[in-house]
C-alpha cells in the first residue's frame, strides 16, 4: 500500500486494536477493478496461511489447473452476503501469487481499500471505503458487531494458548529438543504440539509465538521480523556485495563474515547507520562514507508489522545445562496486539527498535545470510504495542 492508503487506515486502527482482530489489507486499482484481478501481496499471503485459509507457497501454477476457491463472507452496513475469492498463481511471469473475490464489483469501485478478517473457517471482508460501512464500524452498528463476534472467538484463542504454556511451565526445566540458538523456540513449538515447518516463525491458531531466553542484566532484544532488503532499490545488490564491502575476517570461525547491531544516525565500528528519507517513506542502511548500502520500503515494512504481530505471545524462557544438554523453564509472557506502526519511524530514529545484520561466506565459497532483523528490547514493547499484558507465571 502506498502512503495514502495509511493515511486512510489510521481511523481504524483504534477501533481494530480495540477488537483485538489479526487483518490484513487490500488496494483495489482502477487497473486490478478492469480486469478482475488484485496482487496478494506478502502480508495478505501470510494472513491466510495463519488463518489455515490458504497456502500459495504450495500451489501450483495455473489458474484453471490449480486455481482455489475459498468462500467468503462480504460484511455490509447491515447484512453479510456471500462471494467466491479465486486465489491462483497465473502461468506468466513468475506465478505472482492472485486474488479475487466474484461479485465484488457489485459493492466496491475502483479505488476500493479492503479489509480482511477470519475466524480461522472462513474469510470475511469489507470495504472501508463505502461510507455506509464505515458508519456501522465507527458507531457500533451491524459491522462492528460482526467483527466483535469474530473477536471473542479469537480470546478465547488466547487463553487456551496461554492455559497450555502455563502447562508447560508447570513441568519445570525441560530439556532442549535442538541445540543452539533456535532450541527455545522449538521446544516450546513441540511442547505445544506444533509440527516442524519450514516457516521462521510459527504461530498458534494465528497467534505469533516468539520465545527467547532470558538474559543476564536484562539486554534481551525481541525480533520484530526478519526481511530482506529491496535489492532492486539498494546500491549494494546481494548479500555477497554487503560482505565483500563491510565484512570482516573471523580468526574463530576462519570466514569473512558480519555480524552487528546498527542504529540511527550514529555509525557502528563497520561505519554503518539508518537513516529515514525526508518524506518517511525508506528505511536506509548508510556508510560514514560510501553513502547508502541498501534500503526497504517503509510503508511496506508496516504493513508486514501490522500483519505479523496483530496479535502475539513474547515468551521468555530461563535457561540451565543439565548433564551437558540445556534445558528451559518458560516463566514469562508478554500479549501484545496491534502495533502502532506510525511509532516505528521515530521508534528507528532514536534507537528504540535497531537493525542486526548476520551473514557469511560459506566454505563452499557462497554468501549466507541468516539475519536482517529489526528488533526490540522486550522493556520498550508498550513504545510499540498499545496496553500489552505482562505474565509473571512463577507467580500466577
């Protein structure tokens, strides 16, 4: 979505927060509303696979031979009617993942911005930019009732998920299912009963899971997300260019390599800084002295926020060797809900939320690249996230 489209959201995002619901969102082009086709883009794909509505990493191409048909229930200011949403990835180009929803021109004209919702068995939407609807919603008419009844379902989502890590906190340490750096999460995934996948980040019922282990004087910093840069806008166009440049050599690991922390306006040892465009549109990664490296769209990155943490579990683990093999206790949760995403700007700028940059070269001579993550130190996440809920479970 482009920087109007926020503008156009803002109004909602109170009530939205308000109703604790994971949404996602769509831009209707004169372009798309002609030819009856709208992109879905990462944040809309990543909605409907937490929501176990639909996977377009497992399509194929081709929209009559591996088209999908998902029902779909349309909220108007006073009734719900019922359209088709076609999803496919087409032959051409490179199968760019499509959406469409069957009648949908008969409530919605070009230039229509829509909101996705779901109770995890189906797919509702509606048009924020038919006035009528936009009454129901901002006086608790017909439509806000609806996305309430959505709501509660998804509480008591929330409660379950928390009953079982208490559960989990019960049994005391538990010893790690894989070692190193990802065995806290994934021993809390399989405690919960969640299967390996092949997604960073997995969620319960839509509900984004991060463990991490608690750290000595308190430096944990929580992992906003994980994106690579807009190569085709960055000077720098691969990681192998960023390591080439800025990377240094590591006696320990014996490969070139880089691995640090950058923050706003203040070069790090590499000379490394962000910085944000006058008009607070791209996030950049400069150097002291060759200028700009690499760079992301901001407006993109909120809305992959607003996505991916609607709604999420910060869980802190402490963590002890027992016989050589560690093992965790998770003891904390913090609940958050819909970010604030107009704070990230001046969230970068004075260093609340930083950017880690982890890559190397391989011994077989390739580039690897395992980490461009805006973070967040768990102290600074109501900067962030409006009212989180802290649970101390030693004591609940």
């Amino acid at each position: 979505m482009n920087k109007e489209n926020w503008v156009a959201l803002q109004e909602y995002l109170p009530l939205f927060s308000e109703l604790n619901l994971d949404m996602s969102f769509l831009y209707i082009t004169e372009t798309g509303y002609t030819k009856g086709i709208i992109d879905a883009t990462i944040p809309v794909r990543n909605f409907l696979r937490k929501n176990n509505l639909h996977d377009y990493e497992t399509q194929g191409q081709g929209q009559k031979e591996n088209g999908v048909e998902l029902q779909t229930q349309m909220i108007l200011h006073d009734s719900t009617v019922e359209l088709t949403a076609s999803l496919y990835r087409p032959k051409t180009k490179k199968g760019d993942p499509r959406i469409w929803f069957r009648g949908i021109k008969k409530y919605c004209d070009a230039d229509s911005f829509i909101a996705l919702a779901s109770d995890k068995k189906q797919l509702y939407i509606l048009n924020l930019t038919d006035e009528t609807v936009k009454n129901s919603l901002t006086t608790k008419g017909y439509v806000y009732q609806e996305l309430l009844r959505l709501s509660q379902e998804k509480q008591s989502i929330a409660r379950e998920l928390y009953n079982k890590i208490k559960d989990i906190h019960n049994k005391g340490f538990i010893p790690t299912v894989v070692s190193g750096d990802t065995g806290v999460g994934m021993t809390l995934e399989h405690e919960l009963g969640i299967p390996p996948n092949s997604y960073a980040n997995p969620d319960y019922k839509g509900i984004e899971l991060k463990a991490s282990r608690k750290k000595i004087k308190n430096k944990t910093r929580n992992v906003l997300f994980n994106k690579a840069p807009d190569w085709d806008n960055s000077p720098c166009k691969s990681t192998r260019d960023i390591i080439d440049k800025y990377g240094y050599y590591s006696d320990e690991k014996d490969r070139m390599q880089l691995y640090c922390t950058i923050y706003a306006l203040k070069p790090n040892p590499q000379g490394l800084y962000l910085d944000i465009d006058n008009n607070e549109s791209t996030l950049k990664v400069m150097h002291a002295n060759d200028g700009e490296v690499v760079e992301w769209d901001l407006e993109y990155l909120k809305e992959l926020l607003l996505n991916k943490h609607a709604e999420t579990f910060w869980v802190e683990a402490e963590s002890k060797f027992i016989d050589d093999v560690e093992h965790f206790q998770y003891n904390k949760i913090i609940h958050t809900r819909q970010p604030n995403v107009n704070f990230i700007t001046s969230l970068i700028m004075s260093n609340i939320i930083t950017l880690d940059f982890g890559m190397h070269i391989k011994p077989n001579g390739s580039p690897y690249w395992r980490l461009f993550a805006l973070k967040i130190h768990k102290d600074n996440l109501n900067r962030l996230f409006p009212e989180p809920k802290e649970y101390d479970l030693t004591i609940q």
